[in-house]
C-alpha cells in the first residue's frame, strides 16, 4: 500500500475556527498514526479575500495546537503558473471553453429558468462557439457528455451519486485570469500525491464536479472523507452567536491546547466510552471508521470540564509558564512575587481556566489585600487582634508551608 499522504487546506479569510481546527486534528492523527505525511496549504486564490494577518492567525493556531505539518506550507497564490499550464491544457482537448456571457446575460438566462421551473444553470451558449471576439470572459469545464453521473464512495458518508443533468459548465477561470477553488484544489491535491482527502462537508457537493475535473486532466482520484459538521446547542451551524468559534480565542481565555484538543476530537469521533486522551493516546487510537455521520453539538460546559482536568492534572512549571501573560495582562509582574509554581498548586484544583487561576494568584502580588466587607467586619475584630499577631509570628517561622501541615495545630498551646 503506498503511504497517505492527506492536507489540511485553509483558506485565509479569517481565524481558524474550531470547525477547521478539527478536520485539521484528523487529518494529522491518522497521518501521524499511519506514519505518512501530513501537508498544509494555505488556498489564498481568493486574492480580494485572503490577508496575511489571517495566514499568521491559522499558522499560529496550528502551533497552538500542536498540529506541525511534515510538509508546507505551500501557498497557492505561488502556484499560478501550473494552474494557468492546466487551464491551457483543457482547453488544447477541447475539455474547456471560453464563455463570453455577461452577467446581465447570466441573470436574464436564471430568471427565465425559474419562471419556467427549470433549474437555474448555465445553458452551455458559448460551448461551441468558435470566435474569440475581443471581450472579457471566463473559462468554463466541459461537463463530460459520455457518462450520465458521477459515483464516489465517501469513507465516512458511504456511496454518494450525483446525476449530471443536475450539474453545469463549472467556471475555472475568473474574468480576470484567476483560477477557481474547484480547479486548484484538484490540481494541489493531485500534484502534492494526496490520496485521502478529509475535510468538512461543506465541500461534499464539490466532490462530484472535483472528480470529474481529476478525471479530465488525467489524474487519479484521492480517496474521500467528509466530516459532518459542528453545531450549536440549537443545532444550527456553529457560528459566533453561539460563543467564540476561534481557536486562539480559547488560548486567550485561558483554556490549554490539549484540552482542547481532547475536545475536538470526541466531537464526531469516539472509542468506546474513553473521554480523556493524549496526543499519544490519539495517535493510537484515532481511526476515520469511528467518525459519525451526524454532526456533533459544540458543548462548552464539556470542554471547560476537560480543561479543569487538565489543569488540576498538569505540570506546574509548565502552567506557572502558561500563567505569565495572564497575569502580566492583570498589571501582575510574575517575578516580583512569591514562587509561582508553588502559588500555582496551590490554584491546580480549583481554577478551570487559566484566567480564573490568574484571577485566584492575584491575592499574592497583593500589597494590601482587600477584604470582602461583611467577612471583615465578622471576623476582624478588635478583640481578636491579639490572636492574628500571633499567627502572624507562627507563620513567620515556617519557611515552607507545605499542604500537609496546614491542616496540623500551628499554634503550641
Ligand atoms: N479552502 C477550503 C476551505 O477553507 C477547503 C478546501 C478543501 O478542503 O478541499 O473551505
């Protein structure tokens, strides 16, 4: 069997969100796993829509989370040579043409369509047109006429068939030159030797259109895997009424990467009733057989409850480390107080998040600490002056204070 090679492939219009972080999980476990290789391209053909202030937001994201690529990442906006070489190719075999319709042409064509009740697609007007009239147009792909539909079977969804009466000329190549996502993605994936394509099903009515463009340049067809995809608690599509949707947004409420990790993962993917994994553990156990096909509920009371086991769980010196900024964002400067692995035990069992813990070592930087009123004036009083001076001196005399004794008589009688 030849190694797997599969990608993560994001566009960059925005954050990562969690949707594509998990498809991005999946993809390099079973990579990991199955000792191939896991590559990343960044799809920035949408030049109108793609920053680099996104790029560094994924590519950050993705150290966050641990999800190093063997290879890339490659930029598409770098490959457009290749692209332009496929488009030419297509159209030396006759399996592409150049279509002159304008856009009030294209409209007008729709709305006759829906006003007769037929589907609204592209007519194929300039499919056998032989003069090139000097005018803007698009390239357009040949629906191939000697197959009546396109069949694949999905490792996740099963066999999908997709009729192509129901398809159309697809556009794959814009006014202006530029190539479209459903050429460029065949061509990467096909060029790069991916043979396992996992990414959300979102794309899944791309695959049919994809497959036939594999087909018409030659290529051999990857293997599919559409992941469902994340919903809010109301079952409609993850989005920002819901709650952050953007990974680092997690890192700066103070979550931990694994425990995030950990999250994503059981959202679609399970193995018996195991909640808790490492990395490691996923790299063993992760297979594309155990993903539903139903779309998995974004939970956040769950994965706050995974990140307080990984913080009561975690290595202090590392959670002293991660505390720093959030306490630095706080006005706290780490150094100037006492040792802030020893303050962060002292938080492991109580705070969820990184915040909260920031929020709970506070009380050490403090110079004058602030008593809550009705504490203060119950338990604060003048009489008991007397006992708080010698507590005061006790405790002066214990250099550590370890858990244990705190719970041993301090005071020699
Ligand atoms: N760039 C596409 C997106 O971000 C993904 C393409 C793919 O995985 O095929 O939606």
């Amino acid at each position: 069997m030849s190694e797997l090679r599969v990608r993560f492939a994001p566009s960059p219009t925005g954050y990562l969100h969690v949707g594509g972080a998990r498809t991005a999980l999946f993809n390099y476990l079973l990579a990991k796993k199955q000792a191939g290789k896991y590559v990343l391209r960044i799809e920035d053909t949408d030049v109108a829509r793609s920053t680099q202030e996104s790029v560094d937001a994924i590519l950050n994201a993705m150290e966050w989370l641990g999800l190093s690529c063997d290879e890339g990442p490659f930029y598409q906006s770098e490959r457009f040579d290749l692209y332009r070489q496929k488009v030419e190719q297509l159209l030396n075999e006759g399996k592409a043409y150049r279509c002159y319709c304008t856009a009030e042409e294209l409209d007008a064509k729709r709305e006759a369509a829906m006003k007769d009740g037929r589907k609204p697609k592209y007519d194929g007007s300039c499919r056998n047109r032989s003069d090139q009239p000097d005018a803007p147009y698009v390239i357009r792909f040949r629906l191939p006429e000697d197959r009546e539909e396109t069949t694949f079977v999905d490792r996740i969804k099963g066999a999908i068939s997709v009729r192509h009466e129901e398809l159309d000329d697809l556009i794959i190549q814009r006014t202006d030159g530029t190539p479209t996502y459903n050429l460029v993605v065949v061509i990467d994936d096909a060029e790069m030797g991916i043979n396992l394509v996992i990414r959300g099903d979102d794309h899944i009515n791309n695959t049919p259109r994809q497959i036939l463009l594999y087909q018409a340049l030659g290529y051999t067809v990857p293997e599919f895997a559409h992941v469902p995809m994340i919903l809010g608690a109301d079952k409609k599509r993850l989005s920002k009424r819901h709650g952050a949707t953007s990974v680092m947004v997690y890192q700066e409420l103070g979550y931990l990467p694994e425990a995030l990790v950990n999250y994503l993962v059981r959202l679609g993917w399970s193995f018996g009733d195991e909640e808790i994994f490492s990395m490691d553990d996923l790299i063993e156990k992760f297979s594309i057989d155990n993903v539903g096909k139903s779309a998995g509920v974004f939970n956040p009371e769950k994965l706050l409850w995974l990140n307080s086991h990984y913080i009561k769980t975690g290595d202090p010196v590392r959670l002293a480390e991660l505390l720093c900024p959030f306490l630095q964002k706080k006005g706290i400067a780490p150094a100037a107080g006492p040792d802030l692995v020893a303050v962060v035990k002292s938080l492991q069992e109580r705070a969820s998040t990184l915040v909260e813990m920031a929020e709970g070592a506070a009380f050490y930087f403090a110079d004058q600490v602030d008593y809550e009123e009705k504490a203060r004036n119950k338990f604060l009083k003048p009489e008991q002056k007397s006992l708080f001076t010698i507590i005061i001196d006790e405790l002066e005399n214990v250099p550590i204070l370890p858990r244990s004794n705190l719970k041993k008589p301090l005071l020699r009688s």
